[in-house]
C-alpha cells in the first residue's frame, strides 16, 4: 500500500524491525579502555559525550579516524546540536592549543592548527548545512580567527581557511537553490473524477501514449528518483532518531523543517502507486485495461533489473490497491507469471527476506561495477528508514554506566553512509523530458474516483460491494 508520512506514521508500523544484531553494546566484554571511552576488539563501543567529543579533536600527535569523525558529527547531533558541539570543540582547541603556547614549540602550534582545520574542512564538507545555523557560524569564526594566529609567516593556514569558507558557503547556496527545484517536484494534481463519470474521453492520453517502451519508463523513474533521493543528506536522515526518542531527556530535538526532503521522497512514492492505480482504472475497454496492468508488470520487472527497488515497490503497491486488484474479470486475462515473481521479491514475511537478499545482490554489484549503470541502487526507502528507526528504538542511546552506546551509532552511521554512497551515483540514462514531465504532472485519481471507475469498469459482486458503491453514489450525489 502506499506510504504515509515516513517521520510522524510510518515508522511506527511492525512490518519491519530491520536487521540488526543483538548486543549492540548493552553487553559483551569489553577488550581495553583509554579513560573514558571503552574499546572492544580494538573498535571504540562507548564513552562519556565528553570524552567523545575530546576525541574529536586532534593532538600534535593524533588525528581522529575519518569514520568516527563522520559516525560522532552524525550522531552527536541526538544529544547536543552542532553550534554546541562546535563551541565545545572550540573550548577543546583553545586548551590545547594553551599548553603548546606554554611549552614555545611553534612548529608543533603550526601542525597542531593544520590539523584543527582539516577537522573543519571535514564537517563543513559532510555536514555543510549544520552551517546554515548563525550560531553555528559564528562558533566557526572564532575558531579559524584563534588558529590562524599561528600563521603570520607563509599563510598557509590562512589559505585553507579561506579554500574551505568559500567551499562552505557555495554549498549553502546550492542548498538554498533546492527551494526552486522543490516547487517542481510538488505532487501531481489529485483529480477528483466527474461525479458517477470517472471515464475519460477515449482521446485523453495515457501513459501507453507517452511511452510503450518498459525499459524506457524504467529508466525515467530512475531519474526521478535520484534526482529526489540527491537531495536527502545524512543530518535528514538522522532526524529519524532525534524526533522519535521523546524518553531521553538529554536529546537534540530535531528540526521539522529538515524532514521536508524525506516527507517529499516519501510523497513521491505515493503519488506513483496512485497514478498506476488511475492509469489502470480510467482505461474504458477490458483489454486495454489488461494491456495496461501488463505493460506495468514489464516495467517494474525493468526497474527490479536496474536496481530501482524503490519505483518497483510503488509500481507494485499501485496495482495491489483495492480498485485495481477488484478488477477479476481484468486480471484473468493478465499473464500474471512475471508479476508473480515481483510479487515473490517483495514478499514482507521473514522481514522482507527475498527483498534484502535482492538488495544484497545489487549492493555486490555496484561495489564491482565499472559502469554508472550497474552502480545504481535504490532501496525501497520506507523500509530503509524503518530499519533506521528500529535500529535506534531496539538499542538504548545509553549505557547503565551513563556512556554513550556509540556501537549502536556505528551501525546507524554504517547503514546511512552507504545509502548515501547510493544517492550520488550518476544516472547514465538519456532524460526523456516528455515522459518525465507526463509522470510529474499527469493528474492523479483520489481514493473515491478510483473506486468509481473501478466500479464502472466492472460491478460489484458482492454485498459488501454493492453497499460501498451505493455510499460513494450517495455522497457524491450529495455533494454535487
């Protein structure tokens, strides 16, 4: 069925606990500890917050691993927000960088602020809109100002500095821009059908008149959606657990406003199960209606092939709804072999296990590829984020000895890098604007005109039937 609003309705559902392992931290022997941060087979599981954001920060002698740099910016964010966190590393900065002052080794000041900027030049590049915050800027502009104190000779600090605020702030703008790129990715129009006269002319177009190729539709969904999913990031995504954890006191609320990129995709997804259903359902002839389902059935297959799980599941959604699936007279006419095997892939017992086996594959593949094209995976993105979320309320934030269960941000830092990975990959298709702007535009059928020309294609059989389509003709009667 198609998907509600991911952030407030569909993470709440059972149909998916994600695949996780037990024991994220909660127990397990525990390996060495360097003061305040436990290690376990020589990887970091937990620590006090303080102690992981003085981690964060470089030594003359230590540089922090890129992963944790990016899996703590990630998940700090749940417990303290980025303006913070960057004053608190900027505290960490200034102590250090005191005791070298003490001890008159320059060279030592000078490797010390190099490393303190490649830590910045780090966040501002995985995490620029964390920069989008006034405060968050600022906390930036005391930090460079003290580093660069060190670098009155060649400037070199000076100039990375400089190399990384103007990379900052063109990402910003870029950011800034997605507001036009936004409005046009608004959901198609919902058309409401003639009161008791869904059909349309016989003359109106439809998808087949667009495009009759399957592979070609695949591969303009496939643009759709990494145009769309390109404009997810990881801060988006995390919004997930810090809007969700209402029990831990110490959280960072989220910004609703962050959750528009996801509650666009989300939407998205919707709109494509609806407009299969109203492409389905407004087709006038029996064997043109079959037609219809079959070239859909070719086009998911297609998708599954590329790798567009996503565009497959919707496609698949659109035709399981309660007006296209009452059609029997239609679907007996259908060679629904290859739909049965869609159907297989996407069968949500054991977790979704056919899907997550399929998912594997393509992972394996783009990993090996050598072309844009076998690079391509998209997750089917509710159940992507149910994982997120399940992963997070399974696993405490927390310890019993009031660490941070840094294992479980791990695994959530793991799951949402290699989305990430996937969000970036080029498309290699040809963008047909026809049939692009046909599938962002066609109007779409509400809920009660698809069960009217549902109901006009082929009757009702049953009581129950009769009941519902003597209700939809009553209110729309009233409501006319």
């Amino acid at each position: 069925m198609p998907q509600t609003s991911i952030v407030f309705s569909s993470v709440l559902g059972s149909s998916c606990s994600g695949q996780v392992q037990p024991g994220m931290g909660e127990r397990g022997s525990v390996a060495g500890s360097s003061g305040d941060l436990i290690f376990q087979e020589g990887r970091l599981i937990s620590g006090s917050l303080e102690a992981l954001m003085e981690h964060l920060v470089p030594t003359v002698d230590y540089y922090p691993d890129r992963t944790y740099i990016f899996t703590f910016l990630l998940s700090s964010r749940v417990f303290i927000p980025p303006h913070d966190l960057l004053a608190r590393v900027g505290q960490i900065c200034l102590e250090r960088r005191q005791q070298l002052e003490t001890g008159s080794e320059k060279a030592k000041l000078k490797s010390f602020s190099a490393k303190i900027v490649q830590l910045l030049k780090e966040w501002t590049e995985a995490f620029p809109y964390d920069f989008q915050d006034e405060k968050a800027m600022a906390e930036l502009k005391v930090i460079t100002h003290r580093v660069t104190q060190c670098d009155e000779e060649n400037g070199t600090v000076k100039k990375a500095i400089a190399q990384m605020t103007q990379s900052l702030l063109l990402s910003l703008a870029a950011r800034n821009q997605l507001q036009e790129l936004r409005e046009k990715l608004r959901s198609p129009a919902m058309d409401k059908g003639s009161v008791l006269k869904a059909k349309p002319p016989a003359t109106q177009k439809d998808i087949l008149g667009v495009c009759c190729d399957p592979l070609v539709l695949a591969q303009q969904l496939t643009h759709i959606e990494l145009e769309r999913v390109s404009s997810i990031h990881p801060e988006d995504l995390m919004q997930i657990v810090s809007h969700m954890d209402s029990r831990d006191k110490h959280r960072c609320r989220g910004d609703l406003t962050k959750t528009y990129s996801l509650e666009a995709y989300d939407n998205w997804f919707n709109c494509l199960s609806m407009l299969v259903a109203t492409e389905v359902c407004r087709v006038v002839k029996k064997k043109h209606r079959t037609r219809m389902l079959e070239f859909f059935i070719d086009v998911a297959r297609e998708c599954f092939n590329i790798g567009n799980f996503n565009s497959m599941m919707a496609i698949i959604s659109g035709m399981n709804l309660s007006p296209v699936a009452r059609l029997k007279k239609t679907w007996s006419k259908v060679k629904t072999a290859k739909f049965d095997v869609l159907e297989h892939h996407m069968d949500p017992s054991s977790n979704f296990c056919n899907y997550r086996t399929a998912l594997q594959g393509a992972t394996q593949r783009s990993q090996m590829a050598n072309s844009s094209r076998e690079k391509i995976v998209i997750p089917v993105f509710n159940l992507f984020v149910k994982d997120i979320y399940f992963l997070h309320k399974i696993h405490t934030n927390h310890l019993p000895n009031g660490h941070v269960n840094f294992k479980k941000f791990w695994e959530i830092s793991r799951q949402i890098h290699e989305f990430m990975t996937w969000t970036q990959v080029e498309c290699p298709f040809e963008k047909e604007k026809k049939i692009q702007n046909y599938l962002l535009t066609a109007p779409i059928y509400s809920e009660e005109a698809l069960f009217i020309a549902s109901f006009e294609s082929e009757g009702p059989e049953n009581h129950m039937e009769k009941d519902s389509w003597k209700t939809l003709r009553t209110t729309l009667l009233n409501r006319a």
